[in-house]
C-alpha cells in the first residue's frame, strides 16, 4: 500500500481528449506533508473527526518510483514496510471485514452486487459505502471463457454484441474481478463518488489492457448465451446516456495509460460513445483523480485473517477450469487495481450505475476502437438511499373497524449518483398497506429539491428529504416497514427498506356496573289461595365505556346469596369461568327485564325482577339479603378486557320484628 500524504482535488473542468498515465514517482516513506499522486491518498481522520488521518483507499505501491500492486496488510506475509490500513482501506478488509473487528458496519445486501460478500458499510466519516463482492468468470468456473465475438464493436450498443462460450488465449482472461464505491471524505474529495476496480488474469502476455464498461441497466447474460439482456428478461440490453467505458492499458513495467469515455447522444443505437466530459488528472501527476497499477516487480501474496489466501477462498477462486494460485501467490503483472474520481470523469453528479463488464480488450488504441474479449459481468449498484421508520399513535375509526396510524421517517441519499422520483410503499404485519389518500408528502433537507410530492424530490449525494403520511388498517398494531425506491439522475435505481417500526396497539377501558334497588319492595298478594309476601327489585345496568359496545348483556339475581370470588389476570380483567352464575349460593333467578343483550357505548337499561321468598328469615327485623350479578361481551380489538363483570347486593326488609341475637 502506498505512503500517505495530502492532496488538494484538481478542479478543473473541460472537454478533454483521451487521457495518458505514467505512473513514475520517487517511493517517500510515511510522509504527509508533499503533494500526493494517486485518488487513493485522499486522507481523513482515522477515527473520523480528528487526530492521526489515514487512507481513503490504498493503491498499493502507486505513488511509488515502481509501481508494485500487493494486497498485503501490515506486515503480514512479509510486507513490514507497508502502512497498515484502517477499515475499509484495502481489498483484504472488505473480503475479510471480521479480521479488522467489522462485525456490525457490513452488511449483505442482494441490491448492492451479485459478487461473493457484496454488501455495504458504514465509513468512519458518516458516508456508506459499497462492496460488489468477488465476480467469479466463467473460465474458472466453467473452464470456458464468454467472450464477446469478433465484430461485437465496442463503439456500437450493447444490443448489437454477440455473445458466446469458448475457450480464450490466457492472456485475454480475466480470473476475477471486484469494485468498491465511496463517497469521498470531507476536503478535496468530499461528496465526490470514487471508484476503485481490482482483477486478476490467467496471465499477462508482458501487458494487458482492460476495459471496465459501467452500465446502467442491469446488463447480463441473456438465457440464450448469445445476447445481453436486462436482468433476467429477454429484453436486449441497450446503452444509456452516461454510461462510462474506462480503457486501461497496463505495461510491462507495471504503468498504465488510462482513458474515459461515455455513451452520448442519446440512449441506444443512436447514442455514440465519446470522450469523457470531466478534465481528469492522472498519477503521477499531484492532485490527480484517476491511477492504476499492476504487480510489475514480482508475485504478490493474497492476504487473509491468518495468512494467505488459499485456492477457493476471498479473491483466488478457484474451480473446475482453474485451481487457484498456490499459496495465494499472484506472479507479475497478473493482478490489477485503480482508482478514479467519477464526479470529475462526468463534471458533475454520476449516474446511477447497476452493472459492470469487465473485459480484456485484444486489439484498439482508443475506447472506440477497442476490440473487446474476454467479459465478466457482475450486478453492482453504485447508487444508495437510506430510509428510517417511524410509527405514531394511532386513533380508532369512529366504527372501531379500524386504526389510523400517522408514519414519518427520512431518506438519505448514501451513495454517489443524484437519484430522483421518489417512490414510498408500506407493509404492515408482512402485507402491503396503501398509504391514505392525498397523506404523503415530503419535505426537503440538505442537499435536496422538490417536494411536497416525493415523486418530483431530487437527492444529491448526502442529501435528506423527511416524509409523513398516515395509513389506516384493520389490524390494531403490529410491525411496519418502508421501502423507498429512486432512480438515477442518469440511470439506474437505487431502494432501501426501513428499520421496522412498531405500531403500539390502542386499548380503550371497558367496564360494565349495576344498581340494586328494593323497589318496589314487599308487598302481599294472593298466591294458591293463599297470602304470600312478594319482593319486588329492580336497578340500572350501565356501560362504563364512553367508546366501546358491549354484547351478550345477561343479569343474574341469587336470592338469599352471594356469588362466587373472580381472579383476574395481568391485565386486570377478571377471568370468569364458564357458567360462573351457578356459583350462586342462594337461589339463582334471571330477571325478567331487561330484554335486550346489548349496550352501546356510555349506554343504560333498567332491570327489574320479582319473586316469593322461599326460606323465610328465622328472626328479625326479617330483612332478605341477595346479590345481582350482570356479565357482558367487548369483542372490539380495543377492548381491554373481552368480558366485564360487577355484582351489587341489597337488603330489602320484608316486616319488622325482633333483632336476631
């Protein structure tokens, strides 16, 4: 890795023809005090605010008199003079983000790239950056190489290239590839997209130039093998406006003539590709933006965890057409690496790119000329929005069907293209939510425009925009998500999905009470033939929710008892036996009235009953002791409790006589 020093971003901005790159710079040990001379010398703060600075990136060996490219960390695998790196500064951290103590930054995420560890992570300056992970080609998996066949011209659309499976010269095969995006720290490179590339051939020739095309659509493989497709569609893929053709040809000697192009004019065969828009600086010379180097000296050693990287593990692949390098050693001019400032390669905010190609190029002086070979294609998105949930209170519909739940949360614009139109979908308890009618909006932040309508909201690199809105759901609480969804400025998309947020179920008191009058009392009426004494009781049943219904009214009377005791469980609510009123130990009676089973919410009825005492009272004043119980139903999801009991008990006096001793 290459010593570290200052820099101070070159901004100039022209049409500039295609760009020559000698990499030859005396080796200065550890300095940060000199002009530097490759895009990876960009310093920050190691810990990310202040104090000792370290690499964004480390080119290995590129700001050196011979450009020497090694994957070494420290002074593992005998590389003493090398600096150590601080996560994610080399190749080695981002295979193998454990051995740095990386446990919780680096996360897999099938958006970013279809490579082998492909995720994102979190930069120690607030920034995210991207991992395509390791692009296996088909040589080393297949032994046969896909090639892109003769008249396949790399001037021409993407739809007009034929594709095909054979076998390849060794000099023209790629054995793996990879590509890393951030957004560079604050300073020269703050808010400026960098790239950086590595690959490793089957053998170098004594040079070998590289074409690294970035695409905007998802550019594969059609299923036939002889096209390229979108996706897994069978929609021939086409070139878009932006999309970026690097060409770099490295020498015997491990320097490297670097050239940009982009597809221009419009998208399509009508498109053209021409030089870059952006005026690029390139190592050696200071305040550079584009460098790349090959391990020109001798072979390099493939750093892991606890020494080199064996066949089948991080970077050397292996397979049935390739078994690995032993030992993880890389002869000369066999493994390649680069950086390059996109933001100056376009003169402005890049596009979204969510493809890449990389191909080894068999004849062509010029990215027009070129004539392409060998490929490997990897899906990798240089774009990345972040979004955040949150979930309000939510308030019952007046019906109590349903909760209307208020939402808000932020999306954050991560990556290093412009992305726009921005769309919002929500699932609740895992199944799509429509957002209310006419609640979405969105308010801008930094570094944003549009808006209140998320689809006219435009996000720059670091840009914010905060969105609200309310859903309403038949379900009270449970988990909610946002994915949020833009597309590139240029091309592309870039979605995220929120943290899931928790939407508190609302419960409202639910309560049930009675009175118990001796009304109209005792009286004497004739029975059989005979006299008899009538107690006559009566009372009011009450709802004592202002909001809830309550079902399944019943009232009991137990003359000359009481009922049994309730328990309650967590929630207080009492937990009632079926069939509780026969725990009456007295005579259990059901009053005649009322004659309805339900009440609304802060409603009432009258009760009323009347019956002959059976035991009379064996002494004085003859009063008649019982207790009258009503239960009832709350089956609305906000309910408290699903059943409410009270009882109420009174003595009613029958005639007067002697106090019982």
């Amino acid at each position: 890795m290459e010593n570290s020093r200052t820099v101070t971003l070159s901004k100039r901005r022209s049409v500039n023809v295609y760009i020559t790159l000698v990499c030859v710079i005396p080796f200065v040990f550890c300095l940060r005090v000199s002009p530097a001379f490759a895009v990876d010398e960009a310093e920050f703060a190691c810990n990310g605010s202040s104090g000792t600075t370290c690499d964004v990136f480390q080119l290995d060996g590129a700001d050196t008199a011979t450009p020497n490219a090694d994957t070494c960390v420290g002074t593992e695998n005998g590389c003493p003079s090398e600096e150590s790196p601080v996560w994610p500064a080399d190749w080695d951290g981002l295979v193998y983000p454990s051995s740095f103590g990386i446990t919780s930054t680096f996360t897999t995420n099938s958006n970013v790239g279809s490579g082998a560890g492909a995720g994102t992570f979190t930069l120690p300056w607030g920034q995210v950056g991207s991992f395509s992970g390791i692009f296996t080609s088909s040589l080393v998996s297949t032994g046969t190489s896909t090639i892109l066949k003769q008249g396949s011209k790399n001037g021409n659309d993407v739809s007009t290239w034929v594709v095909a499976s054979q076998s390849s010269p060794p000099k023209d095969a790629f054995l793996a590839a990879t590509l890393a995006t951030y957004v560079g720290p604050p300073g020269q490179y703050g808010g400026h997209e960098l790239l950086y590339h590595a690959a490793t051939r089957i053998s170098p020739n004594g040079s070998a130039t590289e074409g690294i095309w970035l695409f905007q659509e998802n550019v594969q493989a059609c299923a036939s093998g002889t096209a390229l497709c979108v996706g897994n569609t069978t929609t021939l893929a086409q070139h878009k406006k932006g999309d970026v053709f690097l060409f770099i040809t490295y020498s015997g000697s491990g320097t490297a003539t670097i050239q940009a192009a982009t597809w221009q004019g419009a998208n399509g065969p009508a498109g053209f590709l021409g030089p870059a828009p952006g005026s690029i600086v390139l190592c050696p010379t200071a305040n550079d933006d584009a460098c790349a180097i090959s391990n020109a000296q001798a072979s390099i050693t493939l750093g892991g965890p606890t020494g080199p990287q064996q066949p089948g593990t991080g970077f050397n692949v292996s397979g049935s057409g390739f078994a690995g390098f032993p030992g993880g050693a890389v002869p000369a001019l066999q493994f390649q690496e680069g950086g390059i400032d996109l933001t100056t390669v376009l003169g402005g905010v890049p596009p979204c790119f969510s493809s890449v190609m990389f191909a080894t190029v068999s004849s062509g002086s010029s990215p027009s000329t070129a004539s392409l070979k060998a490929i490997v294609l990897g899906s990798f998105n240089t774009c990345a929005i972040h979004v955040s949930k949150a979930c309000g209170t939510g308030t019952p519909t007046a019906d109590l069907t349903a909760i209307t739940y208020p939402i808000s949360g932020a999306v954050t614009n991560v990556g290093g293209g412009a992305v726009n139109t921005l769309t919002l979908t929500d699932t609740f308890n895992n199944s799509a939510q429509a957002f209310d009618s006419g609640s979405l909006s969105c308010s801008c932040g930094s570094n944003c425009t549009g808006g209140p309508t998320c689809s006219s909201v435009q996000l720059n690199p670091g840009g914010a925009v905060t969105y609200s809105a309310t859903i309403t759901t038949t379900s009270n609480g449970g988990s909610d998500v946002v994915t949020a969804t833009m597309a590139g400025v240029g091309g592309g998309s870039a979605m995220a999905q929120s943290n899931t947020a928790t939407c508190l179920p609302r419960h409202f008191p639910d309560s049930i009470s009675i009175t118990k009058t001796c009304s109209p009392g005792a009286s004497l009426v004739a029975q059989s033939g005979l006299v008899a004494v009538e107690v006559g009781v009566s009372g009011t049943v009450t709802n004592g929710s202002s909001s809830l219904p309550l079902s399944n009214v019943r009232e009991f009377d137990c003359v000359n008892g009481t009922f049994g005791m309730l328990s309650t469980d967590a929630n207080g609510c009492p937990v009632v036996p079926a069939n509780y009123q026969n725990t009456c130990s007295g005579t259990l009676r059901t009053p005649t009235n009322p004659t309805t089973s339900s009440l609304s919410a802060g409603g009432s009825q009258a009760w009323s009953d009347s019956y002959f005492p059976s035991v009379p009272p064996s002494c004085g004043p003859y009063n008649f002791n019982d207790q009258v119980l009503v239960e009832a139903s709350c089956t609305s999801q906000f309910c408290v409790c699903p059943t409410v009991v009270n009882v109420a008990s009174q003595t009613c006096p029958l005639c007067p006589g002697p106090t019982c001793p």
